[in-house]
C-alpha cells in the first residue's frame, strides 16, 4: 500500500518482484487505487505460479494484482517491505 513510485502516482496498492538481481514493477499503484488506510495481501503459489491479491481490511472480495511465473527454488522467501 503506497503512493506514487514507477509508473504511476496514485494511492493504491503496489507489486514488484526482484529475481535474480533483477527488480520489476509488475503492478503500479494506478491499477489498485485505494485510499484505505488499511488492506490485506495475500500470495497464493501453485507451482511456479504466484498470484497476488489484496482487499480492504476487514473482508470483501480478493482483487487479483498482478500474476507471475518464478523459478525461485526451495525454501521460497517472498515478503513484504
């Protein structure tokens, strides 16, 4: 949940990746606007596959953010900053 960075300079919800040394704006914050104070996030792996979603804090529907395929190996460490 962020204001503004690359490609956009809205209030929403934003994702990036970095694989391999390589950082990556997957979804900026213009494709998930919100200006709640509070969401939730969640990732959802099935194989290689990672989704991620997010909704205002306190249920509703799951919005999809952005998905994509990652050969990060085992142990997966994916996370929040």
């Amino acid at each position: 949940r962020g204001k503004g960075g690359i490609g956009a300079d809205e209030s929403g919800v934003r994702f990036d990746k970095s694989e391999g040394g390589v950082y990556e704006t997957l979804s900026p914050t213009n494709k998930n606007i919100t200006d709640a104070n509070v969401v939730e996030l969640k990732i959802r792996r099935a194989g290689e596959e990672y989704t991620a979603f997010w909704r205002q804090s306190g249920g509703g529907a799951w919005k999809e953010i952005a998905k994509f395929t990652g050969n990060f190996g085992n142990p997966v460490q994916i996370g929040l900053i």
